[in-house]
C-alpha cells in the first residue's frame, strides 16, 4: 500500500496517511470522489486513467477540537505499466506490504481503518461507515437502498 510520511500540515503531521489527501474545494461538496482525484494529482500526479479498481471503501466521522472531521478512504490499483515510483510536495511516499502497516504511526481514524481494512474489508466488496467514539472506531456495512 502506498502511504505519505505527511510534513508541514496543519491537521495532520509527523504521521503516516494512506497516500493523498486534502480539503473538498467548494465544487466538490457532493463528490468526494472528484475530490480524491484532484488531491491525488496535486500531490502525487496520478490521474484516474492510471488507477483500476477505484472506489470509496470507508466514510470515518470524529468529533475533535469543536468539529466533526469526515474522511474518506478510497482504495484502487495502479494499472499495469504505471511507475510505481511517485513523489510529493507533502510529505515521504513509500509503498509497504500489508503486514508492515499495523506498525506505523497513524492518525486516529485511519488506524482502525487499516487494521479494519487488514482484518475484514479486504475479503468484501462492501462500503463501511465508521463512528469513533474517543477508544476506538466502529464499522457497520453501509448498503445502498
């Protein structure tokens, strides 16, 4: 998995994310998958027709500091050709094997997405909400209906 040593930033540093992220622009309020891929060609200079497989696997929601912080993981391939070997003006990228992951430092919501990622989204094709509630992060299927 291709994660950033993210330096400099203003919510989150000095800790591992999992590759791009960022803030929605005020066009993409309803579209957060345009969203992650501006911020994946901001940062790391991936456009979609290099990815196979995209889709959003995980919406977190915490409360800290007065808000509530709402991420969303994408989760995608590279498809076959594409260099490996990306850089970013956020932070160290650096891809690591599945095992590796448990052991890096990590912001609270993408922890226990990981570690939800390693021990069950993996072997589903489902989409999960997760609510942290100040110990840990709690996932349910979210179906559409």
């Amino acid at each position: 998995m291709l994660m950033l040593y993210r330096q400099g930033g203003r919510v989150v540093n000095e800790v591992w994310v999992p590759s791009a992220g960022g803030h929605f622009e005020a066009s993409e309020y309803c579209d957060a998958r345009a969203c992650v891929l501006r911020e994946l060609g901001e940062e790391l200079g991936i456009t979609e027709h290099q990815l196979e497989n995209f889709r959003l696997r995980y919406v977190t929601l915490r409360r800290r500091n007065g808000e509530i912080r709402q991420n969303y993981y994408f989760f995608a391939e590279l498809t076959d050709g594409v260099s490996e070997e990306f850089s970013s003006n956020e932070g160290i990228c650096r891809w690591f094997s599945l095992s590796e992951l448990p052991a890096l430092e990590m912001p609270f919501t993408s922890k226990y997405v990981i570690e939800h990622y390693l021990k069950t989204g993996h072997a589903t094709e489902e989409m999960y909400g997760g609510i942290a509630d100040g110990e840990k992060v709690m996932f349910t299927p979210m179906p559409e209906f």
